[in-house]
C-alpha cells in the first residue's frame, strides 16, 4: 500500500535562545576585560565578576550551537540566569524599587517566555517575585533602605507601582501561554484529522486501483480468449458483461458521491407504482440467495399503498446499497427486507445475520471513503463509498437511518423515509406511449472515437432502416445537407466540430431535426445545460443499449424530455 503522504508537523519545542544575543552580550563582556586589562592601571574589583561572566557566556555560545537537546537546553538556562544575576545587581545597586533596571529585572519573564523557553519564564517569574519580597522585608521589617539619596519622592510609588506592573506581566504571560498552549492543541487536532482523510483517501485510492483493475482485468481477459477461442464464446461474453456492470458501478458510485458532496444532486420524483419501485429487489437478489443458500424474504409489499411519489432511480439506489451490503457480508442464515407505510413515512428493516460490526467500524460506516478494514476490502471488495452515498441520499430526502449490528450477530438497519403515497390512480409511468416505427427511420451516429464509433452504432444495426456514422461535426453536417435524416445522436466533445457546434448548425438548417447528446460528463448541471441548449435528450457512457434505446423512442414519440436520462 502506498503510503500516506505526510503533513508538516508543528513544532511544539521550547523557543531557541537567538545566538547572536548571547554572542553579543560575550563580546561587550570580552571587549570590557580586553580594555581593562589593556589601560586601567589597577584592576576594579568587579573585574572577576566579569571574567566569570565571560566564561558562562561563552559556553552559553558554543552550546547553542550544538543540536543536541541538553546543550540546547543547558545554553538556554546559562543566558537566563546570566540575565537574572546581572538586573538583581542593579536592581539592588541601583535603590531597589527606585532603580532605573527595576522595570526591565520584571519584564525579563516576558523576555524568557518569548525568546527563550516557558520553564525559563516561570524560574525567572519566582525568582523577580523573591527579589521584590527581599526588599519589601529589608525595608519595611528590617527598616533598611536602598532607595537613591537624589529622589525622595520616588520610593512610595515604586513600592505601589512595579508590584502592580509585575502582575500584570505574569497575567500577561499566562495569558499568552494559555494561548499558545490552546492553539498548538488546536493545531494538532487539524492536523490529525488531515492525515485521517489522506490515509483514508490513500487507502481509498489504493483500493479503488484494485477494484478498477479486478473487471478490467476480467473484460481484456475476455477479449483475448475469444480471438482465439470461440467454443465459449456465451460463458465468455456473460462473464464480460458482468466485469462491465462492476466497473460501471464503481464509477457511477464515484460520481453519484462527489455530486452529493457538492450538493449537485437533484430529487426526480414522480408518481410510481409502489410494486414496480420496491418489489424488483425480490427478482434482483433471488438468484444470487440461491446461489449462496441464504433464507431470503421480502415482506410487507402487498400492504403498502399503490403509488408512492419519489424519485425511483435514488429510492432503488438507496435499497440496492443496503441489501448488497446484506448480501455481502451474510454467508449464512437469512436476510429479511421488511416494508412498512405509516403517518406518510416509508419504513424499510433490512435485518441479515451476517458477520456484523463492532462499534468503531459502526461510528465511521457513512464515513466516506471507509471500510471496515483491509482485510474486509480484500475479501469482500467494493469502493467503501455505498453507505456515504445511502446516508447523504436519505438526507437529501429529509429521512433517516439507523444501524444496530454486533460483530457475529448480524446487523439490522432502519430507513424512515417521508414519501407521499395514494390509492387508486393509474400510475404515470404505467401509460403505454404510442411506440414509433424504427423500421422507416435514418439514424445518424456522430462520434470521433472509432471504437465508441464501431460499438454505438453496431447497437443500433438491424433497428432501424439505416445507421450511417461521421466521424466529426462538420462530416456529420455534410451527411445531413446530402442524406435524409431522422434522428442525430452525437458525442460532445469532438475535434473539428464539437457536438454543440453541431447542434447549433443543426437548429440553424434543420429546425426540427432532434439530436440526442452522448456524454462522459454525468454531472446533472452539465446534463441541464445540454437540455437546455435543446438536445432532446442526453445520455451518460457508458452506453446501456435499452437506455439508447429508450431516449430514441421517446423522442421520436414525441414524450416531453426529463431533465435526466442515465445509464
């Protein structure tokens, strides 16, 4: 598998002390030793003071540089406390509270906290607030006084105000780090969920290639065991078409999940027989409970009204997930598919006693792009996309489902859908269109691709009195300036000419001539702006015969075109 592309970390360590700082205080301390040395005729006092501060700063330096964590860390601490020591000095030298350092020695934990590390702030915050306390006590317990003999005034509002100041900048600086702390948290909860989605998506992926490879795999294998063989030629060819319905399934679910993603999905709802849109998935699964030995029942059929008002195609995707998913993981037992229509909500049980799910693969079963694990996607296959597709479905009708599984003791899930339902009218899609005869009709097929060429119109042979082909617009057109024409079905995105080129000379010289658009884009935005452009009717690749078919006999009848027509 391949692995999950990884995302920048964020860097959660303590602040770097700036190197430059440090070599900056050691060589105004070298520089000061240097000068000494060099011109005073008797060394000062403080002058070992400042050999030793040269020493730990210098080490201070070297340590920065190395990458390891203790030096990093014994360097950090060096600078604080060189800071620390040499503020305490002034601060006390210089009248206390009176001092003119007095408040950079509190704003040094703020300093520590930006520059250097959050342990150093707090070791710099104890220790200003030990200072302050010393000379509150010398001065008010001891009566020791270390304010300056030029400001007499000064003392009272030191003692009132840098007590204050010093809160403030521990408020300040709790503040900040609870920020910080907050936001790195943050961070890494975004992050986490974004190397969720790609692992998920990867594996998503990954499994997708398997399963785009499995039919293709099963169609080209076919094709080369009949150049040469043709004795199986029926086993051969259901076997193709099988690999064929797999891999349009996967694709469509592809699609149908990034148009529910992008709220491009539609609802088609129409007055349909209750019977004919719930009862087909008796004869869907029949054969293959047969197959399997499985106790297969579906109940409550007669009971329910005789028209629901829905949209069939998204109804039967919606059961066809579920009872698939039943089917797939029941290799044993029963599977029971119950109806029920109550207080204007269609109830739909679908219980089997398949392997079940435990509760963390039942928290992430409409998430997309999820399976339960790799070891179920090998063995069962199938895009993890069914159930995310089934949840956003059964929102977009402002219904419900529910899941109750163990794992080993089956699952049960539980749609409450609210459809409209009545008795006693004759179903729109049950009136019989006058069927015209395509024994007197001239197809014409445009499609640039020779092999799409070859097939579309291999279809249509023998249905109608001719099927002529052009490769491009422009060839087609010139078919149609010298052959008579009743029907055009064309590809859209063609070289020379494209299929609206086509269609906009079509409108121009022959008005009513209806031309029907072949299409990859299955997008319904896309498929309402070709209606709207005045195709009669549009129809996704891949290309299902009796959906063809069924879009050249509705226009040619003359039934008012629906803003879908999907394979």
């Amino acid at each position: 598998m391949a692995e999950p592309t990884s995302l920048p970390q964020h860097d959660n360590t303590e602040k770097p002390i700036a190197p430059w700082l440090t070599l900056g205080f050691f060589l105004c301390s070298l520089s000061w030793i240097v000068v000494q040395l060099i011109l005073a005729e008797e060394l000062p006092s403080t002058f070992i003071y400042f050999v030793a501060v040269t020493i730990l700063l210098g080490a201070s330096y070297v340590l920065s540089r190395f990458r390891h964590k203790i030096c990093q860390t014994v360097s950090k601490f060096i600078f604080a406390g060189f800071l620390l020591l040499v503020f305490t000095r002034l601060f006390f030298a210089g009248g206390g509270f009176e001092s003119p350092v007095a408040i950079w020695l509190i704003m040094l934990p703020l300093f520590f906290r930006v520059a250097v590390s959050k342990n150093a702030s707090r070791i710099g915050i104890v220790w200003v607030s030990l200072v302050m306390t010393t000379e509150l006590v010398l001065h008010f317990h001891y009566g020791i006084s270390l304010k300056s003999p030029y400001i007499d005034d000064m003392y009272g509002m030191g003692v009132f105000n840098l007590p204050i100041a010093f809160v403030l900048i521990i408020f300040i600086t709790k503040s900040y780090e609870y920020w910080h702390h907050s936001s790195i948290q943050k961070d890494h909860l975004i992050i986490k969920e974004q190397q969720k989605t790609i692992q998920s998506q990867t594996a998503f992926m990954t499994n997708m290639s398997h399963e785009l490879r499995t039919p293709l795999n099963g169609i080209f294998g076919v094709f080369q065991i009949l150049q040469h063989d043709l004795s199986r030629k029926d086993v051969l060819i259901e076997a193709g078409m099988r690999s064929t319905e797999a891999l349009t399934t996967i694709l469509s679910d592809i699609l149908d999940a990034q148009k529910l993603h992008e709220g491009k999905v539609k609802l088609n709802e129409e007055w349909l027989s209750s019977e004919a849109t719930l009862g087909y998935i008796s004869h869907l699964y029949e054969s293959l409970a047969d197959t399997k030995k499985l106790n297969f029942r579906v109940e409550g059929l007669a009971e329910l009204p005789q028209e629901i008002y829905c949209d069939n195609t998204r109804v039967g995707q919606i059961l066809n997930n579920i009872v698939g998913n039943a089917f797939k993981f029941t290799e044993q037992g029963s599977i029971r598919v119950c109806f029920r229509y109550d207080d204007g909500n269609l109830n739909i049980t679908v219980k089997d006693s398949g392997i079940g799910m435990s509760k963390a693969v039942l928290d992430s079963l409409f998430d997309r792009f999820t399976q339960a694990d790799i070891s179920t996607t090998k063995r069962f296959g199938g895009s993890g996309l069914g159930m995310a597709i089934t949840r956003e479905l059964v929102a977009l009708m402002k219904g419900t489902v529910n899941v109750e599984s163990e794992e080993g003791s089956g699952t049960t899930f539980k749609l409450c859908l609210p459809i409209a339902a009545r008795e006693g009218h004759k179903s729109h899609n049950s009136v019989i269109q006058s069927q015209p005869d395509l024994g007197d009709i001239t197809l014409l097929v445009v499609e640039d691709n020779e092999i799409n060429n070859l097939v579309t119109s291999a279809m249509l042979e023998g249905l109608f009195k001719q099927v002529i082909t052009a490769k491009d617009g422009r060839e087609g057109l010139s078919l149609i300036s010298s052959t008579p024409v009743d029907l055009v079905v064309t590809d859209i995105q063609m070289p020379v000419m494209d299929g609206l080129a086509l269609k906009q000379a079509i409108a121009s010289s022959h008005p009513k001539l209806p031309v029907i658009a072949l299409t990859g884009n299955a997008y319904e935005s896309q498929i309402e702006e070709y209606l709207a452009q005045g195709f009669s009717r549009v129809v996704s690749k891949p290309i299902v015969k009796d959906v063809l078919l069924a879009a050249i006999k509705d226009t040619l009848s003359g039934k008012v075109s629906e803003s879908r027509q999907n394979a």
